[in-house]
C-alpha cells in the first residue's frame, strides 16, 4: 500500500487491522432481547435495515438491534431458517453502512480471517482458516482458527478485505465455525422468492 | 428490484485493487500451506480420526508414536487422495516419534527450514491432515531453548514451543514456516496442554536409528531414585561437586544394579564420572551406545564414597504405550 510503504510490514499490517476493524465494527450489531438480554450479534446486509444474524439468536421475535451509530431499532423477524441457522432481521432504518460480501470460495486453509461479535461489548479475534467444508462443491462451513464466544454468534466472519465471508455459528472443538456466504445468500434467494422480503432497493448494494 | 426476481442477491464485492500488508501476508500464508500440504498424509491407524504424518523421504513418514495405536492394518492417505499401504519401520515412545515404511516409495519429501532457526515470535502455522484435507492453525514461536529430556527421557536437541491452539491432527503434524518449511514434528504428548514442536534435528536422529535398527537403544540398571540433600560435613569431606545425590528407594529384582550389589539407601553421586543430582541426569547417562557396557556409579554408603561397577542392560520398551 503507498500511503504505508514507509512503515515495516509489521506495523503496516497492526495499521490495516485498525481500519479493517473500524470497517466491521459499521456494520456489526448487537442483537438483545427487549428486557435487555444480550442474545448476540448480527450483519447488516442491505442499507435499507436488513440484518442477517443465527436463527438461534433470535429467541425473540421482537429482537432489538444496536446498531453503531445509528442508535437502537427494534427489529422484526422477516425470515427464519433453522436448518441453515439463519434468520433475516429488518429494522425501521435506511442508509445504514452494508457489508461488502466476500467470496466464501476464495478462502483455502491458512488463508487470515477475523470475527467480530458482542460477546462482552465489541471483540475481535484474527486467525486463520483451518478448514472449509463444502456440499456439491458449494462452501458450507468455513471452520477458522478464532477464538469465539456465545456472543459472536450471528457476527461476520471476515477476509483481510473486510468483507463478509461467514456467519459465525458455533465452536466446535474450540473452532469457530461459521456459515458460509454462499448458504447465506441462498437463504436469502430463498426468503425473496417466499415473498418474505421485498427490497426497494436491490441487496447487492 | 422486486422480491419477485432472485437476481437481486449480492453479488460479490471485488477485492480491492492495491492488495494490502494484510491481504499479501494471508495468500503467504495460505501459499504456504499448499506447498507444504503435498507432503503430509492422514495415517490410518486409530479408531476415532486418522492422525497425520510427514513424508521424510520418499516412501518414508513420520509422525508422533502416540497416534498410532495399531501396528497392522496401517494405511496412509497421500495429498493426492491416493491410498498407500504402510509398516511400522519403529517408534520411540521417549520422544514422541513414530516412523512408518510406505509399501512404495511414494510422496512428495517436505521442505526443511535451517536448523536451529526458531525464533520466539517469528510466524509459524500448524498443519494437520486427520481427513481428507490439510487443516491449519496459526500462532508465534512463544520460547525456544537448550536441548532437554522429555518425561520419558528422550533427548530432544532444541526447546521450542508454540503459541498456537491444538486442534484434532496436529500430533504427527508440520509446524512449518511462513514461507511453508518445516520447523518441528508437532506433539501434544510432549507436555501437559502445551504445543511443543520436536526440532528436525531430533526427527532426523530418531528416524534414522528406528529405520536402522527398529527402535532407539536406551540403557537400563533397574534403579528407582530419589533426589536428596547431601549433608554439608560429607560433601566438604569427599570434595563432592554437587549438594544433591540421587537416593535408591527401589531396586528391581534381576536388574544390572541388583546384580553389581546396589543397596536401597546408598546415594550415587555420579555415573560414568558425571556428577548427578536429578533422575533424568542419570538417565541421560545410560545413553544407547552404554548397552552391553560396565559403568562405574560412584555411591555414597554410610558416608564414604564407593565406586561400583555396574553392566547397563537395554531398557524394554513396551511397543503399547
């Protein structure tokens, strides 16, 4: 990078991870019950208040959502999939900052990711990947080298560009585990054909 | 966009065209696990998961002795997917390392780093192979050291531990480096909830005696001992060089001690003239080569020094463990 090309490599890299972390931190949210228990985090994934989080964080139909800089929403569960344990939030918002979304296929073992998530306010954890799983060809897993708590379910998992490659979902073994992208967005092709969501605007925002 | 046309999901954002510090350093490091990957294999030997190992030489592997708990029946699962039958060349429970014999001189021999070129906090990744795919952690070297003896007794030439979470696999696993050469044999058996990494050095050793002769020759007198504090008056008096000597609190019946007449409750203080304060010093005496051979144990009976000769015998190691 030019702007860095003075600094060592090292110091380039923590300097990167700053902003990388401030990227994610925009679109990462805290998902709470509405008496006030934290059930964990999600993605904001169109402008217009659409938020993808676990299907099993949204024990509350009514969920109320923090989203960075732009206050607190309550939200409303427009799509529920507990196969692929995820569920699709929309809020009373517009103009809010989207994820850019990753290619989950990119990604091959070793490859640096990090997760962001509301375990106990905002952590941040680097690693890297240990494993992807795939079905038909199809990422469907990406298991990661990150240490992940409760909270960080329904948080992204993130490539060096920022941009969303999973959902994290659980930890296994103590893996990360989250859900890859491509099963995110045919959950979400999914919950467009249904009819659950329309977009005035279109998702690949 | 209607809800009513699936062609309104994301597409993906393309990568930005300067590619950063961080995006280089993560395709190094995921190019560094595909190099290294060619070389290591998922070793059929256990029920539950495979185990990994790391191609040496062509048609040779190596990997931790704990993973394997069968010896018959060993198959190895190559990167290339195909399966190749294997024997048990020998294991050395000391130090962790198990060498198994392919049925074909087949694989891809990994890449080595210098010896010796570990540094605390230089990059290192985990690699293990327990299925189909290679699998990868990453972490620092968090310390390095002189050579030490593992609980077992086995030699290990350099001290290196990594920072770095074990995952299923990564016993009999690669560290390797950022540039994909190998640094160390990984092991879980080596210390309790610690990822240690066995020095190649160590490997290139134990491999070479257990294709040579099956199994690492260590000696063996037949003595349990306990560290004590020497009394002052006897220490000045013998110009001893050590304030500790190893008291015998148990001697096995038959063994090379019983039979050159050691007594419970004598102190040695040295072997074959090496001073001796801790067990695993007087088990680094009884070295290999010592087999067969007399050493003279210089106790402390009543005492005054005697020097008793005793023939080191080759310890038993049970191939179970």
């Amino acid at each position: 990078m030019d702007s860095t090309s003075f600094l060592s490599p090292a110091l380039a890299a923590g300097l990167e991870l700053d902003g990388l972390a401030a990227l994610v931190r925009g679109y990462t949210v805290q998902i709470a019950s509405r008496n006030g228990t934290a059930l964990g985090s999600g993605v904001v994934w169109h402008p217009d208040g659409l938020v993808v989080t676990n299907a099993h964080v949204v024990r509350d139909p009514r969920p109320v959502l923090s989203v960075g800089g732009a206050g607190e929403f309550e939200g409303r569960v427009v799509a529920h999939d507990a196969r692929r344990d995820l569920a699709l939030i929309s809020i009373d918002a517009a103009g809010l900052v989207a994820a850019p979304v990753g290619d989950a296929e990119s990604l091959r073992a070793g490859s640096l990711v990090l997760a962001l998530g509301h375990p106990l306010g905002v952590a941040l954890t680097l690693g890297v990947v240990h494993a992807v799983t795939t079905t038909r060809g199809m990422p469907r897993y990406i298991a990661a080298d990150v240490r992940l708590a409760p909270g960080n379910s329904g948080g992204p998992l993130v490539d060096t560009s920022g941009r969303v490659v999973g959902i994290n979902a659980m930890i296994v073994g103590g893996l990360g585990v989250a859900i890859a992208s491509t099963v995110v967005r045919a959950f979400l092709r999914d919950a467009a054909r249904s009819g659950a969501v329309s977009y005035t605007t279109p998702l690949a925002a | 966009m209607s809800a009513s046309n699936p062609a309104s999901t994301p597409a993906s954002t393309p990568a930005p065209t300067t590619p950063s510090v961080l995006q280089s350093l993560s395709d190094d490091l995921a190019a560094a696990v595909a190099k290294a990957s060619h070389s290591l294999v998922a070793i059929h030997a256990r029920r539950r998961i495979p185990s990994t190992g790391v191609i040496w030489r062509p048609g040779i592997v190596v990997t931790a002795h704990h993973t394997i708990q069968r010896e018959e029946r060993i198959t190895v699962t190559l990167a290339d997917g195909t399966s190749v039958g294997a024997t048990l060349a020998g294991r050395d429970p000391t130090t962790d390392i198990a060498v198994l014999r392919l049925n074909s001189e087949v694989g891809v021999p990994i890449e080595r780093a210098a010896t010796g070129a570990a540094r605390v906090g230089q990059l290192v990744l985990a690699l293990g192979m327990p299925g189909p795919a290679v699998t990868a952690a990453l972490g620092v070297v968090s310390a390095t050291g002189g050579e030490w003896r593992t609980w077992h007794g086995g030699r290990i030439d350099q001290f290196i531990r990594l920072d770095l979470a074990i995952y299923d696999g990564f016993s009999g696993g690669a560290a390797i480096d950022a540039s994909g050469r190998m640094v160390g044999l990984n092991s879980s058996g080596l210390a309790r909830a610690s990822a240690m990494t066995i020095p190649l050095a160590t490997v290139e050793r134990v491999a070479e005696q257990l294709l040579t002769s099956g199994r690492v020759r260590r000696g063996y007198i037949g003595l349990g001992v306990q560290p004590v504090r020497l009394p002052a008056g006897v220490v000045a008096a013998h110009a001893l060089p050590r304030e500790v000597g190893l008291m015998v609190v148990s001697i096995e019946e038959g063994a090379p001690a019983h039979a050159a007449g050691i007594s419970l409750g004598d102190v040695v203080v040295a072997c074959a003239g090496e001073a001796v304060a801790d067990p695993s010093e007087l088990l680094a005496a009884l070295t290999g080569d010592r087999v067969g051979t007399s050493v003279t144990l210089r106790v402390l009976r009543g005492g005054a020094p005697q020097d008793i000769a005793v023939t080191v015998g080759e310890r038993q190691t049970r191939s179970d463990r």
